[in-house]
C-alpha cells in the first residue's frame, strides 16, 4: 500500500525536474509516508484482550485476578476489539503449561472451577480464527501468556493462642495474625468491646494500660489486600489491681501454736508470698504458697516485718505488719 502511493506521488510530476521541484517531491514523498504509517498503526491489532487478564507491569505475562483455593473462581478470555472476525467466533484453547488444578478452560474463553492447590501458575492460551470464512477472518492463530495465582484461604493466628490475662494499670500487649490469602492483612474492631485504655491497631496489635476490671468479649476482622476475610472473636479478662486486704495480725503467746492468714485480692493466680524485710519471732515461718504464718513462737516482743505478694504477671504488692507475742509467765513475775 505504501509503495504504490509512493510510485503515484512520483508519477504524478511529468514537469522536467528542477531545484523547486524536487524541493516539493521530497516533502511530498514525507507526507505520504507519514500518512501511510498513521494508517499502519491506527489499524485494529488482533489477539487476546487484555481487559480481562492486563499485563499491569509490562513483563511478558499477562496477570489474572488471583483466586483462593477451594473458591468459585470464573474469568472470560476474549478477543481484543476490532480483531476483524467478530464477536464470539474465536475459540479459546490451552497451547501449553498448566493450568491451577481444579480450573478448566472452554472454548469460549471461560476459565473457572474450583482451584485445589496454592501457587502461582503461567501458562499460554491460544485463540484460533475461523479458517472456513477467508472473507472475512484470517484463520490467524495466537497465543498469549498468562499469570494466576491462587491463594490459600486465609486463617487467623494468635500470638499467644488464648488471650493472656491481665491487670488493671499494668502494660498490655497481644498481636492477632492471619496467614494464608495474599499475606497482607489489616485489622479492625467489628462486634463487642476491648477493655477501656486498650486498642486493636490496623497490624492486629492490642494494645495499652486497661484502667477497669472485668470481662470483655469482642470481635475482630482481618482483610487482606484482595479483600479476603475473616474474623476472630475472643474473651479478655481484666483483674483488679492487686493488693494486701489484712489491716492487722492477731496476737501471738509463748509455747502456743499460731496460725495468720494473709489476705490478697485482685491480681492473677498464682500468687506467692515471701518476707522482704524484718525477722519473724522465732518458732514462726511464713508459708510462701498460702501466704500464713504459723508455727509455735519461742520468744515474745514486738516484730515488725514487710511481706510481698507477687501475682502471676509478676505485679508486686508490700505490706508492713506487727506481730506481737506475748509471754504469761512473764505476767506473773
């Protein structure tokens, strides 16, 4: 076609050539080609659309919208607009590679199923042109490469697994994870409450001091960046600060067994006891586990000592006590 403009242009000039002549059959001849080669290009290309399947990167794939094992996952390949057979007379076929297991493709261009198996699969498909209509199709056969992900379903890790317990004004801290999906989650709060001074961040952190006691229930979301999602709903309880309840001991006498009980509320099991300061009568011994004193005292006087609890977060709480034992015979005296 460009050539036989170009031999009309020049055949068109039957003047004996001069420097004005052949000054306008150069920019003549430029014109011509520039025209001829807008056509070229502005001509419709044939081959397999990228609506469906766009080649985002400029790589030399084309990429599928992912789907998530053992979904329902359907796309159409189709021919790209203007391919010169029309609509829908194409047939679609898989030239070579795999296809995810659990998808089929027909000879429409649908591609769908169920996929079973994660991973990332590149495979070609090749459209073919009707070869029984020379008028009007080529018979022309292409073939493009494509990109599908598939990915797993998406499920909800903890860290740890049960929610810990914890402590009105002590530090808080959990992360919910989720994996599977496209690996990218964030988090929101959707049902329930968290305790008041806690916060659930889009990384599916909890976070915070919580300033009352109680049990929380509450619900949380994950939706990774392909809009997959799920939800985690869990329990959290918050015990009141610890603390020593026993104002007072009784008192103590010589040569008579003694048994005291301390008293702690709040703050989470198990808790331990010990003696941090002073020095017990001797005879008497404080249980650690039970927080008690007992044993059978071999002196009196005054004793003045300071126990510690300590709660299974590690929250410590200090107390100073008197324990006076008192001796008969000394009365009589």
């Amino acid at each position: 076609m460009i050539a036989r403009l170009i031999v009309a242009v020049v055949r068109g000039r039957e003047a004996a050539p001069t420097a004005e002549h052949l000054r306008v059959k150069r920019l003549t001849l430029i014109l011509v080609l520039v025209a001829a080669l807008a056509v070229v290009s502005d001509a419709p290309a044939g081959g397999i659309s990228d609506e469906t399947c766009p080649n985002v990167r400029g790589e030399n794939t084309n990429t599928c919208p992912p789907g998530t094992v053992g979904t329902p996952y359907s796309i159409r390949f189709s021919e790209r607009e203007g391919s010169g057979c029309g609509p829908g007379r194409q047939t679609f076929h898989l030239d070579s590679g795999p296809l995810p297991p659990g998808l089929t493709l027909e000879r429409d261009g649908t591609l769908s199923g169920r996929a079973m198996l994660a991973g990332s699969f590149q495979f070609y498909v090749e459209m073919r042109e009707p070869e029984d209509d020379p008028a009007n199709c080529a018979g022309k056969r292409t073939q493009k490469q494509f990109t599908l992900k598939i990915r797993r379903q998406p499920w909800i890790v903890s860290a740890p697994a049960i929610p810990p317990r914890s402590e009105v004004g002590m530090p808080f801290r959990m992360t919910l994870r989720a994996r599977g999906g496209s690996g990218i989650f964030a988090w929101v709060l959707v049902g329930g409450k968290l305790p008041t001074g806690l916060r659930l961040g889009a990384d599916g952190s909890i976070m915070g001091t919580p300033r009352i006691s109680g049990t929380y229930q509450f619900e949380a979301k994950a939706t990774d960046t392909e809009s997959r999602s799920l939800r985690w709903a869990a329990t959290l309880s918050v015990a009141p600060r610890l603390l020593i309840r026993t104002q007072r001991l009784p008192a103590a006498t010589v040569g008579r067994f003694y048994s005291a009980d301390l008293t702690a509320v709040g703050g989470a099991t198990p808790k331990v006891w010990k003696l941090t300061r002073g020095r017990l009568p001797r005879g008497i011994r404080l249980v650690s586990a039970l927080g008690r004193f007992t044993g059978i005292p071999r002196e009196s006087g005054r004793h003045l000592v300071t126990v510690e609890v300590r709660d299974g977060l590690k929250v410590k709480y200090t107390k100073v006590f008197s324990i006076v034992v008192v001796d008969p015979r000394a009365r009589g005296r």
